[in-house]
C-alpha cells in the first residue's frame, strides 16, 4: 500500500558535487586602460594561469580593478580555461567578483552557464582561490551530466 497522496511530488536531490583540487601558478600584467582613461584607481590587468592536479588546464582571462588609498577595493574579471577537469577535455567560463572592505575579504568565482564546450557541456560550479605562504590553490566544486 501507497502511503503517499494520489497528487504529491517526488522532489529530485540535486546532484551530488565533484571536488576538484590543485594548484595554480598565475601571472597578472597592467594593460593600458581602456578609451584612455587616466584614473589612478582603476587598473585593467591580463591573466594567464596555469592549472595542475584535477584541473590540467590553462586559463586566460582580463581583470578590472578598482583601489582606495586605504586597501580596500574590488575587481571583475572574466577567464576563459582551457584543458582537462578530471579526465575530461573543453573550455569554460569563469566569472570572478571579489571585494576587500578595510582587511575583509569576500570572493565569487562562478562557471558561467552555458560556457562548458566539448567534454564539459553543460558544466556547473563554483571555485575557491586559496593562498597560503605565497602559494595558490583552488578547491573547485562542480557538478557535469555523465558522459554520453
């Protein structure tokens, strides 16, 4: 017997996230500020990184900046990665928002919907950026359809 009404909903779990982790080294470069802009608190910057562990990948990107003469300040930023996440090859998005307020950190970085191509179509996730002793690291969890 049923013990479940004739109209309730099974509710799916969402799925279960897949940890990625590694290091990164990452080079971050002024470029000219766009439209000739002259504003010493805003900087453009180019990313180049290099991704290893679960994430073998190269990640190319530009960064906006914004700075106050106490520290505090925030950037945007938009990087194409290019590689292997586990095995599995094509390219992404990510979406970075980050703002330190007087010492007080608070960082986004999100795949872009939609951005996964080849092997990772249809990617979702969010990443951390570590940085201990000088060193970076990343902690990305994801979530990507099986295989077809």
């Amino acid at each position: 017997m049923n013990d479940k009404p004739a109209n309730s909903f099974q509710h799916e779990r969402p799925p279960s996230l897949t940890q990625a982790k590694g290091t990164f080294d990452v080079k971050v470069a002024p470029l000219p500020p766009d439209g000739g802009a002259q504003d010493a608190t805003l900087g453009r910057m180019s990313l180049d990184k290099q991704f290893h562990g679960d994430l073998e990948a190269s990640g190319k990107g530009q960064m906006l900046t914004a700075g106050a003469p106490s520290g505090s300040g925030a950037y945007v930023a938009m990087e194409r990665v290019t590689g292997a996440l586990h095995g599995r090859n094509g390219s992404f998005v990510l979406q970075h928002s980050g703002t330190m307020a007087r010492g007080q950190a608070q960082m986004t970085i999100a795949v872009v919907p939609d951005s996964g191509t080849a092997q990772l179509t249809g990617l979702q996730g969010t990443m951390e950026i570590i940085i201990k002793d000088g060193k970076h690291s990343y902690d990305f969890s994801y979530t990507l359809p099986a295989p077809k």
